[in-house]
C-alpha cells in the first residue's frame, strides 16, 4: 500500500487569531479558509474538507473488503458512517 501524499488525518476545523478558521492536522495548518462574513456555507464546506481523509479512508477500506469479498462486516459500514457524520457536522453554530 502506498503512503499517501496528503498529510494524514484527522484533521479538524479550528478558529485562529489571524484567518477565520484553519483546517488543521496535529497542530499544523492544512488550508486556512477566508470569507468576509463567516456564511453558513463556508462554515460547513469547512467540515467537509476536515472529514476529507475520514472519507477517504473508509472507501478505501470498503473497496478493499468489495474487491477481497470479504465485505460482509459492519465495519466499514460504520467507518462510513463516521466519516459522512462528520462531513455534515456543521449545525449552523460555532465551530
């Protein structure tokens, strides 16, 4: 298996002093996300890029189990729906 070329997960939404929000894994910056009145859109699109690698590991691992047959276990189903949990995790409240 390859190392991926993104920087690994998790990555999550943080307020920072000098950009709006920063989407950040283990303490360093991955994209900081700018807009003048913080819109409920770009707030969500936030959490949707901080589920990014969430995403992408869980089609991955269901790929896998489809290819190897072996996808009959509820743990990718459930890795799925963790990671499209948080995809949609922004509420309309502060992050």
């Amino acid at each position: 298996m390859q190392l991926p070329k993104h920087t690994p997960g998790p990555w999550e939404v943080l307020p920072v002093f000098d950009e709006p929000f920063a989407i950040v894994a283990r303490g360093n910056s991955v994209a900081t996300l700018q807009w003048e009145l913080c819109e409920d859109r770009e707030k969500a699109n936030a959490a949707l890029i901080a589920a990014a690698p969430e995403l992408l590991a869980a089609c991955q691992e269901f790929v896998r189990k489809v290819d190897e047959g072996t996808a009959r276990s509820t743990r990718s189903y459930e890795q799925m729906k963790a990671a499209i949990a948080k995809a949609t995790s922004y509420t309309g409240e502060e992050v």
